[in-house]
C-alpha cells in the first residue's frame, strides 16, 4: 500500500472509531462527565491531524479543513491544559461524518 493510502485510511479509522466512541453519547454533559471518551477522541483526533501533517508533505491537494485540525491537533498534543470540550463536541457532532466521507471519496478515486 502506497504512504498516501494508508494515511487516508488511518485518517479513516480514527474518524470511525470516534464515531463509535461517542455513538451512545448524546449530550455534550454526558460526554465531558466521560473522561474515558474525552481521551478517547483526543487521541483519535490527534491521529487524524498528524496523518494530515503528513498527507501535506506528500500532496499539495488537502482535505476540507486540513489546517484547522492539524492545529487542533498542536493543542491537543502541545497545549493540552488549554483544550475547550466544547470545541472538541462541536467538532464530533458537525464535522466528523462530513471528512468521513471526503476521506471515503479520496480513498476510492485514488
């Protein structure tokens, strides 16, 4: 497999697995009481900015966003102490399915 490929699909399987770590999780007070989903995601989401960071040394073509998550994903990693459940909410419940499926379409035209 290709490195592009198998960035795509790491990026993939990070965003399925947050859609499963915060499927039964409705309400953003159930998921910042859940400190095991809280970590969960982060590190998932860090996965999905660094595997950006890395698609962007290798294609100048981005996904929608690219530069927003892998500074999420600086926060995550550098900035911890500093991270706003809320922002992190917002972003499952609004962009999570939407790169999904760019992510999908990448994978089968490339």
């Amino acid at each position: 497999m290709d490195r592009k490929k198998k960035l795509y699909n790491d990026i993939l399987n990070a965003l399925t697995l947050i859609e499963e770590f915060t499927i039964t999780v409705n309400l953003f007070e159930e998921y910042i009481s859940d400190s095991k989903t809280k970590s969960a995601v982060e590190r998932q989401l860090s996965i999905v900015g660094e595997a950006l960071t890395q698609l962007r040394k290798l294609d100048a073509e981005e996904l929608a966003h690219t530069k927003q998550i892998i500074g999420l994903r600086n926060m995550i990693v550098h900035a911890y102490d500093t991270i706003d459940d809320s922002i992190i909410w917002s972003i499952v419940k609004r962009h999570i399915a939407p790169l999904k499926q760019e992510v999908v379409e990448k994978l089968m035209n490339d």
